[in-house]
C-alpha cells in the first residue's frame, strides 16, 4: 500500500479502532518519532454552530491535556488540522489494555489488581493539579507495559464517546454535571471492583436501566477483596461526590495502612437501593465530535480520498483541454465510474501564494496564532497577522490576489463561494496595517471583493487597490490605482476613481478625494505586476480544489487506459468523458460568477466569464461548436449540449449536477430550451 501522508505524518500501520475511527502508528518525518496517530474530518450535513461548539470542546481539553507530563500517562504530543483533517498524535508504546488481560483472566487477585489501582491514582491526583479530568476511565484507556507499568490514555479525548450504557460513569455525569477527579474516582473504584470479581457493579438490560441503577443501587460487596478493600471500594463508588474520597493519595494511605473508611464497616447498614425515574433524555452533555459517530471513520481513506481530489485538480503542465477533460472525468457522476466511488465535502479558502518573514494564522476554534507556510490554505473567520518586514500574498477562489504588508492583521469574513449562503463574494476585515489587491473582474450585482476596516467598507468590481489602517482610531485610507471603487460605511457610499485617494472616519469622507502620489501610483504598478492575475485554467483548478460542495470523487488509476463507459464504444467513451470534463467547467465558471447571468450566447459563451482559449476548447468538446441551451430555472441555471458521439446524446448541467441522456431522451429535454435565456 502506497504511503499516506498528512501534514508531517505519515502513516503507517493500523493499531485498532477507537471512538474516533481507525488508529494508526505513524511517523513524524520531521523528528522521526513513533506515535500513535487519530483522525477526522468534518461530517456533511452538520450543524454548524453544534460542530464549531464540538470543535471548541476538543480544542480546549486537549489543550489541557497536552501540559500532563507524567510517566503513566500517554502524552498528547500534538493536535491540529491540516486541510480539513483534525489529528491527535500521541506517544506510542508497546502494551495491552486492561480488557485484553480481564478477557484472558477473567478477574485479577489484589496482588495484581492493587498496584494498578495505586497507580491510578497517582494519575488522577496529578491531573488534578493540571485541572485535567479524563472523563472515560474504562478498561480499554488503562494501557498496561511489560514491567507492570500503568499507561493511561485518551486524556483530552474522554468526551468523545457517549457515556450512556457505560458502567463505569458517575452518577454525577448521567444527571449532565461537567464531572470533576471525584468523577474520575468513581472510575477508579468500578475498575477495582471488575478487576476483583470479574463484572462490573451495576449492571442493565439497556442504557436507561443501567443508568438508573448507577444512579440508586448499591454495589455488591467485592466478596474476593479483604475488609478494608471492600470498604474502600464502596466509598469510591458513593452516589454524592462529597461523601467519596478527595484524592487518590487518601485511597492509597487507606490501602497501605489496611484502614476500613469510617461508615463502611461490615457491622455498618447501608442504606438499601432506591428506585430513580432518570431517562436518558437527561444525559445532556457538552457539544463533542463524538456526537458525530466516528467510530467508523478511517483517516487514512479520507486523505487519500483528498489526495485524489487534489490531484485531479492541480494537473501541471498539461495542455488545457486535456486537463479539463481528465480532470472532470475524475468527477464524473450517474455510473459512469461507478467503482471506488466516495464523497468529499471542502470549504472555500484562500491559498497562500508567496511569504517573506513571519506571518501566522489564528483559526476560530483554536484561537492561537501559528506559523502560516507556503500553499496553506486560510479559510473563513481565520485571522493572518504578519510581524514587521513580513508580508504574505493570497490568492482567492476567483483569481483576486491579497497582500498583506508588514505589521499588519486581516480578518477573512467569507473565502469564497458558500453552498448555504449562496454568498459569492470575498470579504475581509483589515484590523491593523495595509492591504494590497488586484481583483480579478466580474460582472454581476455582487462585488468580488469587499473590505471593511474600522467602520469603512470598500467594495470592489475590478480594480488594483489599497487600504491601510493604523488600527488605533476608526480612520482608514483607500487608493485605487485603476478601475472604480466604493466607499462608505454600508449605508452611504461615495465612488473612488482610478488615479484617487480618500481618507474615511468612521465610514464617512474626510475632506475630498484626492490624487494619488506619484510614488504612490508607481508602487502600486510594481504591485499590481506583482499580483498579476491567473489565468483561466489556474483559476478553474482553484475553484475546483477549494469548493464547498458534495463532489465525487474517482480514482485517477485507470483513467488512461479508459475505453468503454456504460458499454460504449472506445469513441463515445471518450467524447462523454471529454463533453462531461468541458460540463463541469462551465458549472465552475458559473460558480466564479458573482451572479448567474441571464443569457449566454451558445455559439460562443458569451456571458461567462471565461478567457477565449477556454471558451473555444470547451465548445470544441460539443456537437456543432455550441450549446443547445442555456435558462435560469428558479435560483438556479440549466446548460444542455450534444455530445460528439454516435448517438448525438444530450448532456445536461443542471446548478452544478452533471448528466448525460441517451438520444431518445435528449431530443424531450432539449425541446424548446433555445429561446429561453440563450441566443
């Protein structure tokens, strides 16, 4: 199996599976150290306000967990997310889990069973000092070495599987309290008591029965444990946390000294179990990705699912037409490669295209600044910030360029299209310093490029501009270099013509426009050579790779040797496959609009926005040199061409979903499209 790679790991072999799906070792290529390696990423059809909470939550108790440094406990080494993959990597060692050796023993004697439990509780008491808790203290996350040595694992990861039909819960957490170290106390005492008789102390037919009987039966007493562990048991597993012990260590003096806990004698009654009407509605606990059932997720198959995805669109040096048409032959869809199909969901960003200096990004969920390198993607409500004599230039879904200069801080609004919002425009807010952009035209209502700096907005159709900000007051400064752009403060706007500079308050016009500085329009020229735009073909594999849309995805192997789709022969397969890639770029040109237009000529695409050597190869991929039609239908669009193929089938994009029709199904489709919005 060929290597997979992501960020600076690679993967190598599976190690078993965990509520976050497949576990892997791994490398880290840098430093060449072993760990063990989880992953994930986003799920479709997700809540985004439950999943940024879920993400918050992850990022904040691995945080936490990342500062344990303690022999029996497996160090979280690093966490993050690179593409839109979220990882944890943590040490490995070799070692079985307490389940293994309950499963091969059925239950342990306390000469065994003892040194586990002290050493438990040596970890709980210094996660304690760490304000950590684990949360999911079980059979599976207590790892045992060959010399006796306890490592416990998954800190910072106990929220992600749900603790309903978990024996070894506390009653606390079932009632929705956040769990403390008593928390993780009960824990300890469910393991001692499963350790020493071989079952666990509450048990139930399903979640809400054994929950309830967490909740309101005693345990059974560990008949096989001496006196004073029996006691010490019972007191760990007390329903109120206050009547359980405070610290490990007060478990273990009892433990050593062979002391029976006050009220916990034999000649003691304890008071008998009672019945609680507890559901498991009740269990309402914090936002985790766990609420997301990862256990089947398989990192290693959603990067080479991306792999894929990014290979198919960033061929190089490949004659344009041929791209296009391997390219989307990658996205073909309705059978026409029906094996090894899979889905894959990407949101928009920008890429970086050239840095100098230090220059870092702070996501939302993280809200740390790291270091941002070369080719990352920076995506929506990211923040960049550059240290002084550093810059980092941009490039956005629609070929408009950013730079950033020195000292200075930008907040990313929106990075491109968004399939909920239907939100086509680039939107930033420049927080401190000056930004530089050359912004590729479009046509449409919606501006490509809009910028909001203290209490200014400056919208743009076309143009080289700047603005700078101190980032003190609500003043800002606009140049425009060519082209036309509008300022204001979203109520009111006042137009800026190239060649123009204005200097804005809160929004509004401070004195009049004036001209720009001889050096000011020279630096902005080297600026714009600087930014100088992409061309079709670089701006479509852009598009095509930093898309938010439910894209299929086939793998490349076997595309060149391709000779027959649906039972075609070798001829038609290929003038599907080459119609089907030239489709799909018209749907991405669509998406580069700011808004649908409303007629497009199908002799020669007039209307969308397309460089002539792209119109002509696309058409040249269709019967006649043209469309059949084009027509907006409700908010969306519905483009129809021929095939050049032997039944002069019928292929038809409708908002983004592409499909070919045999022949008697095409000429019905077809009907009467011609006058309704072509030409």
């Amino acid at each position: 199996m060929a290597s997979t790679r992501i960020g600076k790991f690679e993967l190598g072999e599976e190690l078993g599976r965990g509520p976050m799906g497949k576990v892997y070792a791994a490398t880290n290529t840098e430093t060449g150290e072993q760990v063990v390696f989880r992953g994930f990423a986003q799920p479709e059809k997700v809540d985004q306000e439950h999943w940024a909470q879920a993400i918050q939550r992850f990022t904040d108790e691995l945080t936490a967990a990342q500062r344990l440094d303690h022999p029996n406990i497996a160090k979280v080494l690093e966490f993050g997310e690179v593409d839109g993959l979220y990882y944890v990597a943590t040490e490995n060692f070799r070692g079985r889990n307490l389940r293994q050796l309950l499963d091969e023993k059925r239950h342990l004697e306390e000469e065994e069973a003892n040194p586990i439990i002290e050493q438990l509780c040596h970890v709980i008491d210094y996660a304690a000092t760490q304000r950590a808790v684990h949360g999911d203290l079980t059979p599976y996350n207590v790892m045992l070495l060959d010399d006796g040595t306890v490592k416990v694992i998954n800190y910072g990861l106990g929220h992600i599987r749900s603790k309903l039909g978990s024996p070894y819960v506390a009653p606390e957490v079932l009632q929705g309290a956040p769990g403390d170290s008593r928390s993780d106390l009960h824990g300890v005492g469910a393991l001692w008591f499963g350790m020493l008789v071989g079952q666990v102390p509450f048990r139930g037919e399903n979640p809400e029965e054994l929950g309830r009987a967490i909740l309101g039966h005693r345990p059974p007493p560990a008949s096989a444990a001496r006196p004073h562990v029996q006691g010490i048991i019972e007191k760990l597993l007390e329903k109120n946390p206050d009547k359980r012990y405070d610290s490990g260590v007060m478990v273990i003096n009892d433990l050593v000294s062979g002391t029976i806990p006050a009220g916990y004698e034999h000649s003691v009654i304890r008071p008998p179990a009672v019945t609680v009407s507890w559901n498991v509605h009740e269990y309402q606990p914090l936002p985790s990705v766990g609420d997301y059932k990862l256990e089947d997720t398989d990192v290693r198959e959603i990067r080479e699912r991306m792999a894929v995805t990014k290979e198919v669109c960033q061929l190089e040096r490949v004659d344009v037409g041929k791209r296009l048409a391997l390219a989307v032959a990658g996205l073909l869809v309705l059978g026409l490669l029906c094996d090894g199909v899979r889905q894959v969901s990407r949101r928009p960003r920008l890429q970086v295209v050239s840095l100098t200096g230090t220059v870092e990004v702070s996501t939302p969920l993280r809200k740390i600044w790291t270091p941002l390198g070369g080719g990352q993607l920076v995506g929506s409500a990211d923040a960049v910030r550059t240290a002084g004599g550093a810059s980092v230039t941009l490039r956005a879904f629609n070929g408009t360029r950013l730079k950033l200069d020195e000292s200075s801080q930008l907040m990313v609004y929106t990075a491109g299209y968004d399939t909920e919002s239907k939100s086509r425009s680039l939107a930033c807010d420049l927080q401190q310093g000056r930004l530089w952009a050359k912004v590729r035209p479009a046509g449409g209502a919606k501006p490509p490029l809009e910028v909001h700096c203290r209490g200014s907005v400056v919208t743009v159709k076309g143009t080289v501009l700047g603005v700078s900000t101190s980032g003190e007051t609500d003043g800002a400064e606009v140049e425009c270099l060519e082209g036309q752009v509008t300022v204001g403060d979203g109520a009111t706007e006042t137009p800026v013509t190239a060649g123009k500079l204005a200097e804005l308050f809160g929004g509004q016009l401070k004195g009049n426009v004036q001209d720009l500085t001889p050096e000011t329009a020279e630096l902005m020229k080297k600026l714009a050579d600087e930014l100088s735009g992409d061309s079709f073909g670089e701006v479509l594999r852009l598009a095509l790779s930093t898309f938010e849309e439910k894209t299929i995805v086939a793998p490349l192997a076997g595309l060149a040797s391709l000779t027959n789709v649906g039972g075609k022969s070798k001829a038609d397969s290929q003038a599907i496959i080459v119609a089907h890639g030239s489709m799909m770029a018209l749907t991405r040109a669509m998406e580069l609009s700011t808004e649908y237009p409303q007629k497009v000529k199908l002799e020669t695409l007039e209307g969308l926005e397309l460089a002539e050597e792209g119109r002509e190869r696309i058409l040249n991929s269709f019967e006649g040199h043209k469309l059949e039609s084009y027509k907006l239908v409700g908010s969306g669009y519905e483009i129809a061409a021929r095939v050049k193929d032997s039944e002069h089938s019928l292929i038809v994009a409708r908002d983004g979903k592409v499909e070919v029709v045999e022949e008697g199904q095409g000429k019905a489709a077809g009907k009467g499209d011609a006058d309704a919005g072509g030409q």
